[in-house]
C-alpha cells in the first residue's frame, strides 16, 4: 500500500497555497497537502477540533510549512504554541518567508523552527524547493497530489 503522509500548509495568502499545490503536483508528490488559513486554524488542526475533529481525515502531520504574517494568530505565536506540546517538539516546522534578508529568522529558529525558507516567485522555483523538502523528509514521491477538501 502507498504511503500517504500528510503535510500542513498554515498559509493565508490563496496565490502561496496555488502556488504550493502546483509545485507539489509538478514535483510528482502524493502527501495529502492540507491548508490552515491562518494561526487559529492551524492550531485547532492539532487539537483536532472543529472540521478537524477526524483524525483519520486529518492526522498528525508530518511536516508544518508555515508562513509567520498570518491573521488571528501568526506563525510565531501558532510556533510557540506548538512546541508547548512535548508530543510535537520534533515535529519538522518550516517557515516561508517572502524576503531572503528576514530579521525574525533567528527569532524562529529560537522557537522551534527547523528550516527558514524563502518562497519562490513562481511554481517552476517552488517544484525545486519542494524537490529539497522531500530530501530532507519524509514526502512520498508518487503520480498525484491528494488533498483534503479545503
């Protein structure tokens, strides 16, 4: 049986997640890719609350890409938060940035965070970082991108 691991995408900004979704697909990986539209979305996706609440739906995922300028509860209060829960200090979280010259890298790096990554202008950049993710973890190479209904 193929392997199907879940990624969360904590991204509110609807051209990223495009974005994202088609360097998955181009990259050839079949991780369900699921998408918190903000800090207080992604946070009740672990608590497993809400449209959540399925866990068999929506597992624990493998792997956070996270954007820090989210609404409600940004990337670093969501990253704080998570590495509260000792069940989840392990857990691969990295975070998208829109500038190669961020100040708040180490401010991430200090709260959990294992990678500091620069989003892409356009898919075609993004399928090459995607490509180094799946290296670096455990994103399952395959024929389709499964999604959740989002």
């Amino acid at each position: 049986m193929e392997d199907k691991r879940t990624i969360l995408l904590a991204e509110d900004n609807a051209d990223d997640v495009l974005l994202t979704r088609i360097a998955f697909r181009k990259a050839r990986l079949v991780n369900r890719l699921v998408v918190a539209r903000d800090g207080e979305e992604a946070m009740a996706y672990f608590k497993g609350a809400g449209r959540f609440a399925d866990r068999k739906r929506f597992p624990i995922p493998i792997l956070v890409l996270l954007d820090l300028n989210m609404p409600k509860v940004t990337g670093f209060e969501f990253l704080e938060w998570l590495r509260k829960w000792k069940e989840f200090a392990t857990l691969p979280v990295a975070i998208l940035t829109s500038s190669e010259v961020d100040p708040y890298a180490n401010r991430a790096f200090e709260l959990g965070a294992n990678s500091f990554l620069v989003k892409p202008p356009d898919a075609g950049t993004l399928v090459a970082l995607v490509q180094r993710l799946h290296a670096g973890w455990e994103i399952v190479p395959g024929r389709e991108l499964l999604e959740s209904e989002n």
